[in-house]
C-alpha cells in the first residue's frame, strides 16, 4: 500500500464523479468497494449539490458528487492532476491545444481547479491543492491505483501531455505506452514497471477518455456483487499480467475499472 499526503506537479492526484442519483452511488460504491464518507460538503464552486469523501481506513481515497446542472446525462470518472497553479496550467494547455471546458476557480477550502479538454476530446481535471492534496491512500484494495488514457491519436496525445505535464512516453506493449514524470518516484517497490509512471495510454478506436482503475481484492466477486447492487459488468473478470481485471457500469452508467493483484505464483493458474 502507499499512503501519501503530497503530489509533486504533474503527478495524477485524485479521482471522482459526479452522479444523477447520489445517494444511490453511495450505496452503490460503499457496498462494493467497502467505503465509508466524509461530508456532505459543498460542491467545488459552490454550485447546488454536496460532495462526499469517500474514505478507507479513515483516509481519503475519492470523491462522489452530486451532477451539476447542465452535465452530461451520463456520468463518468474524472481524473485530477496536481499543479502548482491551475491558471497558468490552463493557458498553457489552450495553447497546446486543449479546450478550457470550466475556467480556473476556486473550491474552499481544498484547493483551485479547472477543468479541461485534451485536442482529442478526453476531459481532466488540473488541481492547484490547499487543504486537499489529493488521494491518501493508493495501490491497495478498495483504493485507486492507475488512471488510463483510451485515444484514437496517439502521438498527438504524447505530444500534448509532454507539453503540458512533461511527461514522457514509453511503448510497454503494442498498443500500450507508459507516461513517465521523470525525476517522481511513485508506486510501489515490486511493481512491474517504473516508479516514476504516473498513467497508461492506450490506443483505441473510439471516443477519446479517461479512465480510473481500482484495486479490488476478489475481481469475480466484485463483479458478481456490482450486478447485485444494480449495476453491470461490461468486462468479465479475466487475466491480465499480474492481475484478474474487470470493467465494470455502476447504475447511472459511469464506468470503472476493477483490477485484483494476483500472486506470482498463481498467476496464469486460472482459465480465462
């Protein structure tokens, strides 16, 4: 497990949704992934709504929130990146070539954010911290470990995130690259790949997004469980290296990844 309660500039900090139904998406993800919540408290920008911190072992891991007016019909996860000042890191992805979808504003007494489009279409959040730095809890089961990047261009997307963030490419399987933030050490020690990778870029056909992963402790039970609970399981529970991995909807349609950490030993033991 990593605890942490700071993120250098440049390093995925945070992750969290907005839903149609947020009491329903309480129940939903505190019944599947175990966790507990801080608030309500107000919605960044004070917009009407509450926003809940979900909680593991009494440290932050996530945000679930009510669906401001005017937002798409279907939710998702979004994923925030740590910046040392979220107007500046606007500019500087207008002038890379993304779109500003919500200016810089603040979001008392947590921090300052801004909302943001990549040139291909995928959404993010930049956030400047105050008293929120971001996710205590990482790499262990009910928490986030890995935010992914589905896109349809993948140079034009290395190139802006360099741009950006700084972040470095690196091809890890065909179809697959690493963004590496030279100079972070992240992670965990006996990961598979550098400590330094802060997300993963995959090639895709469709629409370009992010997406958010969570460590799970059992990935056929949770997503036996998440049917149970209303939602459904886009992605049957399959091996991965080093991992059983599921994709899951929860009932209002935002997506999420599942993924079980398996034993070396176990690995490849299973039928897929």
């Amino acid at each position: 497990m990593s605890n942490r309660d700071h993120y250098p500039p440049g390093v995925p900090c945070w992750v969290d949704t907005a839903q149609p139904d947020l009491p329903a998406a309480l129940e939903f993800y505190g019944a599947l992934l175990g966790w507990q919540f801080a608030g309500p408290g107000p919605m960044p920008g004070d917009p009407p709504g509450e926003y809940h911190v979900a909680r593991i072992r009494g440290r932050d891991v996530a945000g679930i929130s009510s669906l401001p007016n005017g937002a798409p019909a279907i939710p998702a996860w979004t994923t925030h990146v740590a910046v040392q000042s979220a107007n500046a890191t606007a500019h500087r992805a207008r002038a890379a070539g993304a779109t500003v979808v919500v200016e810089p504003f603040d979001a008392h007494p947590a921090g300052r954010m801004a909302v943001l489009s990549d040139p291909a279409g995928a959404v993010f959040c930049v956030w400047e911290a105050r008293d929120r730095q971001g996710a205590q809890v990482l790499n262990e089961p009910s928490a986030w470990a890995m935010s992914r990047l589905d896109t349809a261009d993948v140079d034009a997307a290395k190139a802006f995130y360099r741009d950006v963030f700084g972040w470095e490419s690196e091809l890890f399987a065909p179809g697959v690259e690493l963004f590496r933030l030279p100079g972070y050490v992240g992670g965990e020690p006996q990961q598979p790949v550098p400590r330094d990778v802060v997300a993963v870029l995959t090639a895709g056909e469709g629409d370009s997004a992010w997406n958010v992963d969570f460590w799970i402790d059992d990935a056929e039970s949770a997503a036996a469980r998440a049917r149970e609970l209303g939602g459904s399981v886009i992605v049957e529970p399959h091996e991965v290296p080093g991992f059983v991995n599921t994709v899951i909807a929860d009932p209002a349609g935002a997506v999420v990844s599942l993924s079980q950490l398996l034993d070396p030993a176990a690995a490849g033991s299973r039928t897929t």
